[in-house]
C-alpha cells in the first residue's frame, strides 16, 4: 500500500513538472512572433513590453514595430511611430554593451530606480542573437531613444538563403520621464523573439 502511495505521488509529482516545463514552452511560443516578408512591402506589428525581472504579465507598454527589407540585403526596422508611447515613456536600445555607470556618467540626463541599477550592472545591446544577422552601423553616441517619432534601425543579413528563418532576439530597456534628469531607468524588458521569413 505504501509503495502504491509513493509511486502515485512521484507520478503526481512528474506530472506537475511535465505540466511546469509545457506552460514554459507555451509561455514561449505566445512571446515569438512570426512574420514573412516581401522586398519593399513593410510589415508593420506591436509588441509587449515586459518587465525581465518580474512575472510575465509585469506590462510596461505596446511598442509599434515595422519591418522592411531592401534589394541589398539590409533588414530595417522601424522602432515606434507618429504618437507618444505610453504614459510619455522612452525605449532605449543600445549597439555595444555598456556599463550602467559608465553610461551615466556619459551621460548626466539620465538616472535609475535604485532596483534597476542593482540588477543591470551591464546594459546590452538590441540585438542578442547574431547568427545571421549584425547591426548595419552603430547608433550615434552609442544608443537610440523612442519617445515619440519612430527611428530605423539597420541590419545587415549575413550570408542570406531564401525561406530561412532568421531569428530576431532584441533587447530594449524602459525609462520614464523625470524633472531631474530628464530620464529615470525604470525596467530591462523581456527580449522580444520574432522570426522572419524573406519571401
């Protein structure tokens, strides 16, 4: 009786496990978008924002992405668009990895949430996965701000194959307005996956 008790309770066990790691998989699936895309037609799409460090339903805003692709082989994307995002906050990206202290002290407008600067010692750079793909050219100074007016960003595909999958990972951050400085570091979003198909 007591082997049939611990053999029903270790498989009661390895089913919430299995029932854990599909959540996860789903969890997954539901933050990967997949789009295909066609040279000179742009295809336009939102995004959640998330916050990394908390639950997945943490939701910092909607930010508005558009997709393009030219005869040469450059990927652009148009990171937000004509309105202000949401409660007039800001998306940073960056094109080379940074310490958050350096990046302040470069840069006196900016500051962070005491949390923030605690769990991002280091900022990264928008684009995590490289296989395929690089950034065309670096930003100006280093980063680019979205607040309110879209802005490009260039990728360069490497050895390009029709009908491949290439596998975005971008990595945003989240600031909100401040009187003094200008910026307040408020969240690491969740990479954002998103899968394209050059048609």
């Amino acid at each position: 009786m007591a082997g049939y008790i611990s053999d029903k309770a270790s498989n009661m066990k390895k089913g919430i496990i299995l029932a854990g790691v599909l959540f996860g998989c789903c969890l997954w699936t539901m933050a990967q978008q997949k789009i295909e895309l066609q040279a000179h037609k742009p295809y336009h799409t939102e995004v959640r924002l998330c916050d990394y460090h908390k639950t997945y339903n943490d939701f910092l805003l909607n930010l508005p992405l558009t997709f393009s692709i030219t005869g040469n082989n450059i990927l652009i994307i148009m990171v937000g668009n004509d309105t202000i995002l949401n409660y007039e906050q800001s998306v940073w990206m960056f094109s080379e990895e940074i310490s958050f202290a350096d990046f302040a002290k470069k840069n006196r407008n900016v500051k962070a949430l005491k949390p923030f600067e605690k769990q991002n010692k280091t900022l990264s750079p928008i684009l995590l996965s490289y296989k395929y793909l690089k950034l065309h050219r670096p930003f100006d100074d280093g980063y680019e701000v979205v607040k309110k007016n879209a802005k490009p960003i260039f990728f360069e595909i490497v050895n390009p194959q029709p009908n491949k999958p290439l596998t975005l990972s971008l990595q945003f951050y989240v600031a909100k307005p401040s009187n003094n400085p200008a910026y307040l570091f408020i969240a690491k979003c969740k990479p954002v996956e998103i899968e394209i198909v050059i048609r």
